[in-house]
C-alpha cells in the first residue's frame, strides 16, 4: 500500500511548495489552521488536511493550537536558504510527474518522455525560458547540498584547479571552493548555460575562484587542460556506455600524470538490486533520456580502468544527488 499510494506524499509536498507555505512560516512563525486558510486562499476543511498532512510527513510540527516548520522544512524548503530545495519539487511537479504517468508507454517504446528527440537535440533543449530556468533551478537545489556532502566526504584539498565537466549552474564550485579556500575552479558548459553559472558564483561573492568555459562535452574534441582534478557531476547517468566511456577518454586525455576524475552518482551496487535511490533515477533516466541509465560502481570502476586511470575506488555518502563518488588518477 505504500507503494500504491507513494503519489499521495508527494502531491501533498508539492502543492505545499506551490503554495509557499513554509517559506510563510520562516522564522519559527506558528499559524492556526484558521489563519491559514485564510492567508492562503483556502476553506478550512482543505487548509486542515492539507496541515495534518505535512505534519505526518515531517514537514510541520504542532506549536500549541497551531504548526509551525519542522526543522527540516526550516532548512530546505523555505526560499533564499542556501539549500532551498524547493526548485527540484516544482521541477518535478511541472515537467516529469505528468510524463510517469505513461511510463508503460517508454518501457514499450524505449523513448523519452518529456521531450521529443525527432525534433529535438537534447532533453536541455526547449522554447519555454520558464521550464528552463526551472530546470536550472531543480539542478541547483539538488547539487548544492549534494556537493557540501561530496566536499565532506573526499578531500579536494589535495587539489587546485577543478573542471566541473558539464557543471550547470555551478553549485559544486561554489560549494567546493567555500569549503576549500585555496581551490580554485572552472564551470564548462553549454554557452547559453555558463552566464548562469558565472552569475551564481558572483552572487556567491566568489566570481575571483570561479570562471566559465563554454563549450560541449560530446562534440568538442577535447576538453579544457590545465586542471588537476575533473568533476562529472550526474552526467554520466544521462547517456549511453558508448558515450560515457568516449567521455571518460576526454578527461584522460586532458588530465596531467597525478591527476584525479571524480563521478559523483546516485551508484548501483554490484548486483544491480538497489538502493532503490539508484533503481528509481535509473527509471527516471528512462523518461527523460535516450540512451541514460544509473550505473554500478563496478562499471564506471571498469570504464576508468580501461580508460587508462588506476586505483579506482568508491566513496560512499549520503546526499539527494548522489551516494557517492567513483575516483581515479592518471598515472
């Protein structure tokens, strides 16, 4: 039944986000149900389950007659904190929950469905600037906190100069080069992408430590030099063996002797039977891309080695966007 009914939780988070309810109650801010409903446009039967609801799932917690945020909704889910989260739940809600719902049709067919890739080069490739910068926005907000896990867990200290391979918005950078004064780093993307990188990393006040390159990992022939560690972030998940491993031969190349590639993913064990974390975004790589899935740790291991690397190992954390990191250096 839990399975049966997974949808109900979510639904219920994400009209709570929609709504901005708990960037309402920022600040340990108690409301009744009454006064609630009535901020927020609603009767009172809906506005009472609506808060019994985000209750159960950890999201509020009672305050006398009324509720106020859950230390966790303080954290994430209020708009303007560092690790607002609330980009990936709008993400969700508006671009792939519609698309699960015919999730039979792209196990038959073995096509994406968010996009169509006949007319269409890519899944990152779209008219509507709002989806876009939504898109942007989930990336950012799963990555960040993603990366303060990523930066606790390995030591990019041992290094310098960082290329975020396909870095988005730059979340790693800004995270890493926080919690690493002397690191500095590079965000290579797409070009329409690194403007925004580059204004995230100003606002972050570190547009000194961080710069952008444009350019596209797949069609250049090589990727940018001059960097002893390379980072690919849930990149890998999104493309076929073939393309990944192509991928992998780039950062070799560019590497210097000593240098290290990290993969950062949500990894299969060997066995390919979980975590369902893993599985799920595997199933969701299914929905958004064409030829993506979630790997194992063994392949992307296997990939490194007979990309030229040694010493490949894992290590293993807890984060939204991944459960650890492959790493390996260039003898």
């Amino acid at each position: 039944m839990r399975l049966v009914s997974g949808f109900w939780s979510f639904k219920t988070f994400a009209a709570a986000v929609e709504l901005d309810l708990f960037t309402r109650l920022a600040g340990g801010r108690s409301i009744t149900v009454e006064k609630a409903a009535a901020e927020l446009d609603l009767a009172e039967r809906p506005a009472d389950l609506l808060f019994a609801a985000c209750a159960s799932l950890g999201l509020l917690e009672r305050d006398g007659e009324g509720y106020r945020n859950s230390p966790l909704a303080e954290e994430f889910l209020v708009a303007g904190k560092p690790y607002y989260f609330g980009g990936q739940v709008r993400y969700c809600d508006r671009r792939t929950y519609l698309a699960w719902h015919r999730v039979g049709e792209a196990l038959r067919t073995d096509r994406p469905l968010t996009w169509d890739p006949d007319t269409q080069e890519s899944m990152f490739e779209t008219e509507d600037p709002q989806l876009l910068a939504l898109f942007w926005e989930a990336m950012y907000s799963t990555s960040i906190f993603t990366a303060r896990a990523l930066g606790e867990a390995y030591d990019f200290g041992a290094h310098s100069r960082l290329l975020d391979v396909g870095g988005g918005s730059g979340a790693y950078p800004i995270e890493l080069c926080r919690r690493y004064p002397s690191l500095r780093a590079t965000v290579f993307d797409l070009p329409h992408v690194v403007p925004i990188a580059a204004e995230k990393a100003e606002a972050a006040g570190l547009g000194d430590r961080i710069d952008t390159v444009a350019g596209n990992f797949l069609h250049d022939e090589a990727l940018p030099s001059g960097y002893d560690v390379m980072l690919l972030s849930m990149i890998l998940h999104d493309w076929d063996e073939p393309t990944n491993r192509e991928l992998l031969g780039k950062c070799y190349a560019a590497l210097p002797s000593g240098g290290a590639v990290v993969v950062s993913e949500l990894l299969l064990n060997a066995d390919r039977t979980g975590p369902a974390s893993a599985a799920l975004m595997g199933m969701n790589m299914l929905v958004e891309t064409v030829g993506g899935r979630n790997y194992s740790e063994t392949e992307y291991a296997d990939w490194l080695t007979d990309a030229g690397f040694v010493e490949a190992h894992v290590v293993h954390f807890d984060a939204p966007g991944a459960n650890g990191v492959v790493v390996a250096r260039k003898p």
